[in-house]
C-alpha cells in the first residue's frame, strides 16, 4: 500500500525550492529502505510517494533529508575531451588523471620508499598470530603497504619458492584502528562528522578488513616465473589514503624455508616526487 508524505516548499525546505531528481537521488542513497514511488511538486507542496509505509527511523531520515535539500539540480557530468574539444573515448578502465603504476613496495616518507611485498619464513619478522585467521598448526606473516595517493587496484602477480603443502595468501584492505570508515551497518551519519550525503559510518579501534581481493589462493613448490592474477577492470573505488593493503600468508607451523614476493598494477595520481614536491603540496 502506497504511503504519502507531504512537505510544504517554503516551511520545510531551507532554500523554499525543490530538485525532484535530485531529491529522489538523495533518497535512494540514504538509509531509507523503503522503495521509492514518485515525486510530486509545485510551488506549494511537495508530496512524497512510497511503496509502502516508513518506519519511524526512516521517517526520521526522510525530515533530516528535506531539512538538507537544497533544491540545486544535480551538476551536469560533461564528457572529458582532448584540449583542442575532442571526445575522450576509451576502452582501459584507467580512472581520468591517473597513470599505470607497477610496484612490490608501499610509500612511506616518499612514494616508494616503504614497507616491501616480500615473506621469509626462515625468519621472524612481520609475524602475525590471530585464532580468528590462523588454523592450529599453522604460522602466518601480515605484510602490511600503506600508499601517499589513492590507489586503483588492478592486477597482481605472485613469486614464491620452497613453499610447503598447505601454504596460502589472503590480501586485503583494511582500516587503521582509530577510524571512522563507510558502513552502512553502522551508527554515524555522515552530518555528524561534518561530511556530505546521508552514508553511515562506524568507528574502528583496530585494524579491521574492508574488502578483500585475494582469499585462500594456494601456493606449492617454487613458481619463479610468477603466478599472475588478472582482473579486466581496475577497481571502481581507490583506496583511500592511510588505509592499508595487507597480504596475510599462513604456512604450516614447520616451515622454515618457503619466502616469496609479489607485484601490483595499479593506477594512481602520483607516481613520483619531481624536485621541489613534498607530499604536503602533491594534492594541493
């Protein structure tokens, strides 16, 4: 059963004007999970249609969204061409204003000057112990690359030697504790942190998973030539800066010899620092 909602023009929306696109856009990506019918507007009253009635939290969201509205059309998305007008059309997913970047190491003070992509396991370093990623009777290593620029993930290749039965890689991106990150779970809005839009955000105080890329891939003997990892597109969304591209690789607790590296294609703005550059000025 269709349920109606009534706001008037000049009482409840802040500049007394209404987009009905824009506001339907900006109901569709709220938290409002109720479908949306239609809109209909005049110079007196808005009326909101919906397919069914909404609760009392979505009803909430609803005013908060026409208290915000400011009844501007939504921008016209040009088309990028070339200097002299040309159309740009392409067919590589590379995001606009990016260049192809292949690495084995993170950033750090400068662009690729950090953590390196490589595992030992003839030695102690980045251990990484976690019942809730680790089986009994396995070891594992976190090898964790943080990037000065948002990143485009694309492709990856994987090197490994002497590697044991059982071995295995995850990769993943994850949030640095102590941040707030998308989550429409979650119980943040966006208004409340001073951010645009009606998307909910949580608070993390560890280092959590946000998305996951790579999942259990096998390893076994030595693949010195590589084993390559395609996708057809880059991905939609960067990573952010600050969050972290970690690789986690389990091996089986006797493993005193399996090591190995591995390689990213990406896309991101910034591939190295020209003279005079710091990574204060390189987004200015």
């Amino acid at each position: 059963m269709s349920a109606k909602y009534s706001f008037g023009i000049v009482d409840n929306f802040p500049n007394k004007k209404v987009d009905t696109s824009k506001l339907s856009k900006e109901i569709q990506e709220s938290t409002i999970t109720t479908s949306l019918d239609y809109i209909n507007s005049n110079n007196i009253v808005c009326d909101i249609w919906f397919k069914d009635t909404l609760s009392s939290d979505s009803s909430s969201t609803l005013t908060v969204i026409i208290s915000e509205h400011d009844g501007e059309p939504i921008p016209e998305v040009k088309a990028p061409t070339t200097p002299d007008g040309v159309p740009i059309v392409r067919s590589d997913s590379r995001a606009l204003k990016t260049e192809t970047y292949f690495t084995m190491v993170g950033d750090s003070t400068s662009i690729g000057d950090g953590k390196l992509l490589m595992w030992d396991f003839s030695n102690n370093d980045d251990e990484f112990d976690h019942p809730d990623w680790i089986p009994a009777g396995f070891k594992a290593k976190k090898i964790q690359l943080q990037f000065t620029c948002p990143v485009y993930l694309k492709d990856g290749t994987i090197y490994f030697f002497d590697v044991p039965w059982g071995c295995y890689i995850s990769m993943f991106v994850s949030v640095p504790a102590n941040s707030y990150y998308p989550n429409p779970a979650g119980t943040i809005p966006s208004s409340a942190l001073g951010l645009s839009g009606h998307q909910m955000y949580s608070y993390t105080t560890y280092d959590i998973p946000y998305q996951s890329y790579i999942r259990k891939h096998h390893m076994y003997q030595s693949c010195p030539m590589g084993d390559e990892l395609n996708a057809e597109g880059a991905a939609l969304n960067p990573v952010p800066i600050g969050w972290k591209l970690c690789g986690l690789v389990v091996t089986p607790e006797s493993d005193v010899t399996s090591k190995g590296f591995a390689g990213l294609e990406m896309y991101r703005c910034h591939t190295i620092l020209l003279p005079g550059q710091t990574l204060e000025n390189i987004h200015i």
